[in-house]
C-alpha cells in the first residue's frame, strides 16, 4: 500500500480527489493532507513512511514550487504530481526541470486519469527498488565473497584495494578470528524442515549484523549449516586487555541474544590476535582448532587459542587395560561393569589433557573396533547382533561432545550385552518367530527381505541362521513349505492347478509347475 500526501488549500479539491474512489483497493492510501506546503513539509520531515507527494501550485504561506524545492533537499527521490489550473503552465514547466513526476490538470481530474498517474508512479517505484536490490544483493554476493577469500588467503592483495569501496570494517591490524558453531544443530535439522531451517539462519545472520552494526566491530558470515565466522579488527587498540574485554563482550551479548531469541547455545573458538591481511588465513585455521575442544570441554563455551596452547600433556598413552576390562565385561554379559569402564576411559580421556583432538576420536575408534573384533572373533557378525549397519567412523564424527560419544558405545554395548544375553538363553526364538511368520504368509510374496523387517533384523542374519540352525537356505525353506501345502491340496481338493498354485504363492501356474516337478520328480497333475 504505497501511502499519499494530497496538499492542496481548497478542502473541497482535497475531498474530491479523496472521494473518486475506494484507493485502498488500488493499493493506494491517502495517508495524510495539508492545506499549504508549510504544512506538507512539516509532515514530510517527521514522516518518512509517505511515498508520493500530490501537491497544487498556487498555496499561501508556501506555494507548491516552494515545497518541491524543499521536498527533493529532504527525499531527492520521492516522485511528486503536481496539480495544476490551465494558466499554471510555467509554473509547471518550473516544477518539471525541480524534478516532479509528472502533472494532471485539475479540470481532467477522474479516478481513471489519477490512478493511471499513482500506476506509473507505483511501476517507477517498483522498478527503482528492484535495481536497488539487485544491486544491493550483488554488493553482498560480492562482500560475501571477498571474506571468505581473505579466509583461505586467496587474492589477499585484490581484496586489500576493494575492502573501502565494498565498505567492508577489516583493518590491517589487531585482527582476531571467531568460529560461533551452533550447537546441537543436528537435532534442529531433524525437528524442522528447511524452510524454518532457512528462517532461523536469517534470524542468527539479523542478529549478527545488528550486533556488528552496534560493536563496529568487523564482518560476519555464514559458512555452512550451523556455523558462522567473525573477522574482527580493533584497529589503533594498543591494549590487549581492552580488545579482550571488547570481543569478550561482543562474544557474551551475542550468546545472550542467541540463546533469550531462540534459545539457540553456541560454542565460540577464538583465535590469537595479530596484523596484516595476510594472516588472517592463519587466524581462521587457529579458530577452527580451538573450537574442535567442544569435544572435550562441553558445549556453551568460548574457547581461546591462547588455552590451547596452555596444553602441554606429553603422557605415553596405553589403552590395553580398558580393552582387557571391556571384553571381559561383555563376556561376563555385565552392562553395569560395561558402564563403568567406558566412564572410566572417559575420564582417561580427559585426563590425557591432549592438544590434538583427532587423538580422541582414534582412541574411541580403537576401542569400538577392539570389541568388533571381539564379535567377530566369536563368529557373530556385527550388524546381526546390532540389527544395523553402523558407519562407526562416520558417526563418532558426527558427536559434538565426548559424553555423547560415551553415550552412544554404551547404547551399542548394552545391545551388545543383551544380544548375547538372549542368543546364550532362547537361540531359537528369533527362528520360531521366522518361522510362524513364514507359515502364516507363504502364500504372499513372501521374501527373506519382509521377514527380516518383521524381526527388526538384517536379511544377512535372517540367512545365516536358517542356514545355521535349520541347515538349509531360507529360500529352499520356503519352497519346501509351500510344495508340502501344494501336495495336500492336489491330494485333498478339487481345485485346479492355477487356484493351488496362487493358494501357496506362485502367481504363474508354469513356474509353480517347474518347481514343483523339480521337487517332487513329477508334474502337479499326474501327482494328483
């Protein structure tokens, strides 16, 4: 609803224009009216909401050539239509080179000639905002761009000359690197869908550029899901406690605003501080390994480079006990001793005080693989006894803390624990269950894929017990079944071939025939 100002002094041309139609229909509003361009002006100046200006010509106290003059010192691009009598023409001409719009005489005045005038406007007006932001959105594209550029240290001396012109706030010194990585972004990937996924990132960008816009305190940008960098300068800063205490606190006001908006908990890894463009590649890569401690030290917390370098453990890591303890816990099917030497390890862990976190990740790896192997040794393959295929690896990666990475080996040992529990004290159970499946629904499309789903097992394990326990295939069991059921009824009906064959679940009479003479040594009719 694009709003008007109508400045004419005679109220009866103002109530006319006001009353030739319903405007607001048309998308337009007749917001506010002056008697005098004294008036108009004053509103104009406190008002900034008004989009065109219909003023007259000849007014007392300011006339409208008066107020054009004024208006376009105050919005040189607000369009303005001037109103006009037959012998204003010079006057309109005047007003033309100050810049209006265009102008209707007030003689020609309809609702059909004024709103063809407010449709042009309302098309110069869209069309002027489109190349505006277009033009906006391509300075962003382009900011956007040079940053992560000058984080991977790509065209440093390119980006150097154009940092002014795309009015970017990095300086060439006391520069510091920030990584604010969302946490538990995860769990907000599988409660929302995209499009409130693409809301919340616009909400966490607004906040960050409010906050930058507050501070004046450098650039920001979204780097993936989840994760947003900081380049901050304190240019001209010679004490290095008050560039910590003002980072500190940029740091705090955005954790609070995340956290009071959309209760959203960030960890921050923060760089060292140092000079020259040319090292902020540099910084970003410290920032990155800073923020990695999450694992270690928790989520919510803004972790320096400076603590990292404190790190200076040089302990001879042995894991061999825990891997002793561990077996013997899941051989002695105790998930209380299981819970308690993966504590215990977590807190080895923690105490190796360790300045490399892909060391932790190896140690977990190592002990998962260690009781895989143990499986396997025991001729149980993994994914029966888990009922899943697991990428351990790939998973152990995705956790954001080592508590949850205790969390989820101590799900796999109890299932573990509770496998071997239930194969030591009922084996046949998950066969008897297969079984009464399979009796019940031979004379469906039966397959080993629908029986493993019924049990919650793999079809790997489903075919490895038939042929196990029953000693034979799970194929040649079902075939077997479905013969037996053929043969009563060829004996004990009187239906035909093609009704017994679908009757035990061979929908094509010359195939149910081939298998049952490979079978039985004979054709279905001449058994019969």
């Amino acid at each position: 609803m694009l709003k008007i100002i109508l400045v004419d002094d005679e109220p009866i041309v103002r109530l006319t224009i006001q009353t030739l139609g319903v405007w607001q229909n048309y998308g337009f509003q007749f917001a506010f009216e002056a008697a005098n361009g004294q008036e108009a002006l004053e509103q104009l100046k406190s008002d900034d909401s008004i989009d065109i200006v219909l003023t007259d010509i000849s007014m007392p106290k300011m006339n409208g050539l008066e107020l054009i003059r004024q208006v376009k010192t105050i919005n040189p691009n607000i369009p303005i239509i001037v109103l006009s009598a037959y012998n204003d023409y010079p006057y309109v001409r005047e007003a033309f080179k100050l810049g209006i719009q265009d102008y209707i005489l007030k003689s020609d005045l309809s609702l059909e000639s004024l709103l063809k005038l407010f449709e042009k406007v309302k098309e110069n007006i869209d069309t002027t905002n489109r190349h505006l932001k277009e033009i906006n959105d391509n300075t962003i594209l382009l900011k956007q761009k040079m940053i992560e550029d000058l984080l991977t240290g790509v065209r440093i001396n390119a980006i150097r000359e154009k940092l002014e012109s795309l009015q970017i706030k990095i300086k060439n010194a006391n520069n510091v690197v920030c990584l604010f990585d969302v946490d538990d972004y995860k769990l907000l990937e599988e409660k929302y869908d995209n499009e409130i996924l693409a809301k919340i990132n616009n909400s966490i960008i607004n906040i960050f550029s409010q906050k930058i816009t507050e501070y004046n305190i450098g650039e920001t940008l979204c780097l993936s899901k989840g994760r947003y960098v900081l380049i901050a300068s304190f240019e001209g800063e010679h004490s290095s406690a008050v560039m910590f205490q003002k980072l500190n606190q940029f740091i705090n006001d955005i954790k609070y605003s995340l956290s009071e908006l959309l209760n959203i908990s960030v960890t921050v890894g923060v760089s060292a501080f140092a000079d020259g463009l040319e090292t902020i590649p540099s910084l970003y890569r410290q920032a990155v390994q800073t923020i990695q401690f999450r694992l270690i030290w928790g989520k919510g917390k803004t972790i320096n480079q400076q603590d990292i370098l404190n790190i200076t453990n040089t302990a001879q890591i042995n894991i061999s006990s825990f891997k002793k303890e561990l077996t013997a816990a899941i051989e002695g099917l105790d998930t209380s001793q299981a819970q308690s030497i993966l504590n215990n390890f977590k807190q080895y862990i923690i105490g190796l005080n360790t300045a490399k976190i892909n060391v932790v990740y190896s140690l977990y790896i190592e002990i998962i693989y260690h009781v895989l192997n143990y499986l396997i040794g025991k001729d149980l393959h993994p994914d029966d006894v888990l009922n899943q295929e697991l990428d351990f690896y790939h998973q152990i990666n995705e956790y954001e803390t080592i508590d949850e990475i205790n969390q989820f080996l101590e799900s796999i040992l109890l299932k573990i624990i509770e496998e071997l529990k239930q194969k030591k004290e009922n084996i046949p159970l998950k066969l008897k269950k297969a079984r009464e499946y399979i009796r019940a629904h031979y004379h469906e499309n039966i397959s080993l894929k629908s029986v493993a789903e019924y049990l919650n097992v793999s079809e790997a394990y489903i075919s490895r017990m038939f042929t196990k326990e029953m000693g034979e295939s799970f194929i040649n069991y079902v075939t077997n079944l479905r013969i037996e059921k053929a043969k009563d009824l060829l004996k004990n009906s009187n239906l035909s071939i093609n009704e017994i064959s679908e009757l035990v679940g061979y929908y094509n009479q010359e195939h149910f025939s081939r298998v049952f003479k490979k079978h039985e040594g004979c054709s279905p009719n001449k058994y019969r």
